[in-house]
C-alpha cells in the first residue's frame, strides 16, 4: 500500500501523513516477537494521532498483563520495585496524553486506562 494513498488503520483518516508502526520492544524492553501476533503479520499504517495511541495501547497492554501476572501471584516485571513505579508513572502520563488527544479512534479509552491505575494502586509490592 502506498502511504500518500492510503488511510488510517484505525480511524481511516485520510490525506495526512501516515507512519508505518514498528514495534520492536515492548515497555519492558523485551524484543517484541513480530511474528506471533498474527495482527502483526502486515504493516499497518496510522495517522500521527492514532500512531501516538497505538504506542499508548502497547504500553498499556504490557501493564495490564505483568499486573494480571503478578496479582495471579506468578513471576512479573512489576514484581520489581522500579519497574512497578515506572510503569505507575507511564500509566499516569498515558491518562493525561489521552486527555490530551481528539480521540477519533477507539485503540484506547481513558476509562481502560483509569481502570489499570486503580489496580497498580492497589497493589502492594514486596518490598
Ligand atoms: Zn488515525
């Protein structure tokens, strides 16, 4: 598909510059396996705002599973004290950037987001 032609993957906006998303690591710094998703197996393209909120819903899926992990009492990133207050502060500046964002697409609601800052206030990290 040719970029200059093409429409958003997420809002199907047109006429504006669109980024090809490549997610190589994921918040945590693992090397992100492209090829197992199977929605990774083609490029897609997004306009700048829904690229920003592609990158927002990445980091906030990596949260969302290391807490589900780590409330299910298995091995979690946020089991590690800095880890878990960086990934609290994300989570705060992805509540803002929402905020923030004319939110055409539906990639990621403020609720959703809200919802994930309530659970990592909730839980206690060993210390
Ligand atoms: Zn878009």
């Amino acid at each position: 598909m040719d970029s200059a032609a093409g429409s958003c993957n997420a809002c199907g906006a047109t006429g504006t510059a669109l980024m090809k998303l490549s997610l190589g690591k994921d918040f945590f710094g693992r090397i992100y396996d492209r090829l197992s998703p199977s929605t990774d197996q083609s490029p897609k393209w997004y306009c700048e705002a829904c690229s920003m909120q592609k990158n927002l819903q990445r980091d906030f899926r990596d949260i969302s599973a290391e807490i589900d992990k780590l409330v299910a009492g298995q091995t979690s990133e946020l089991s590690k004290p800095d880890e878990f207050q960086r990934a609290t502060l994300r989570v705060r500046e992805i509540v803002a950037l929402l905020d923030t964002v004319q939110n055409r697409s539906s990639l990621l609601t403020s609720a959703e987001v809200t919802r994930l800052l309530e659970r990592l206030n909730t839980v206690t990290v060993p210390a």
